[in-house]
C-alpha cells in the first residue's frame, strides 16, 4: 500500500476520536502521537497511534483496526467465534450463525464489530453486523460482513 499523505492529527481531532471510541467501544486509546494516513490505492484511512496502525476509516466510521483492538481489548461490539470458526474468520470469510458462541446486546445492524476467539480472546477481525447482538447465535446464516482480517493489507501496514 503506497502512502499517499500523512499528517498530525490536531488536539480537537484526537479528543474527538478518542470520545468516538470510548462511546462505542468502552476503550480509552492512550498515545502520545496521532497521524492520519491516506493511501495512493485504496480507500483506506488509517491513525497511527504510536506509530501502529490502531484505528481505520470504514466507510464513514472511525473504529479500531485488529491491532487497536488487541491493543485495547474492547467490551463493547464484540462479537466471540469458537474454535471452528477461527480459520475462516482469519482468512476474511463473513461470520455465520453457527460459529457464534457470544455477542455483546449493545449490536444494532449495520454496527462495527469486532470478531475474537472465544479460548484467548484474540481479536481476528472487524466487521459490520447485519443483525442485533441479541440475534447473533444461531444455527443458520450470515451475521457479519467481514471488512478487515489477520493478515490482509491493512494488518500487514506497518507506519
């Protein structure tokens, strides 16, 4: 991914970003440098926090990329895969009913997740829901749109 531009983000910007995350995530992103960076090839936008790729512009919606939130560690939006899952999940692939053990009731559809595995927790991707948190388990169908995996560009982007 080429670099298009890269610039500090001002204090308003950082404040903003970080009441966005609070709000919907229930984590307080802690860094002493804010850069937003845009790219030549993609539509991707993405803040460096210290340097590391820790939140990304997803459509209109600021939120944390797979590191920011193994970073983190959020408890709000968080969508948990069993084992089964975890495969498919980390190779980009929309998240079914049935490899849900677990989703947080604050979930609307057309939210941000974040998608983890359910032994260590480990984030593996971010994706937007296509149902309410509560509707998430079950035994057939697709409840998540995968947007940002372990391993694509994005996770591979080092600042």
């Amino acid at each position: 991914m080429q670099v298009k531009s890269r610039h500090h983000l001002r204090s308003d910007a950082v404040s903003d970003l970080e009441e966005t995350l609070a709000e919907q995530l229930g984590v307080s992103p802690d860094g002493d440098a804010y850069e937003r960076v845009e790219f030549e090839d993609t539509d991707w936008e993405v803040v460096l926090i210290d340097g590391e790729p820790q939140v990304a512009e997803f459509g209109d919606d600021l939120f944390l990329t797979v590191r920011g939130a193994n970073a983190y560690e959020p408890e709000k939006r968080l969508v948990t895969v069993d084992a089964g899952a975890i495969s498919f999940v980390s190779d980009g692939a929309d998240v079914m009913r049935p490899g849900i053990t677990d989703a947080t009731e604050d979930i609307s559809p057309d939210d941000l997740v974040v998608i983890a595995e359910e032994s260590h927790g480990k984030v593996l991707a971010v994706g937007r829901a296509r149902v309410d948190g509560a509707e998430m388990a079950g035994n057939e169908g697709k409840v998540v749109d995968s947007l940002h995996h372990v391993g694509d560009d994005l996770y591979e982007f080092t600042g």
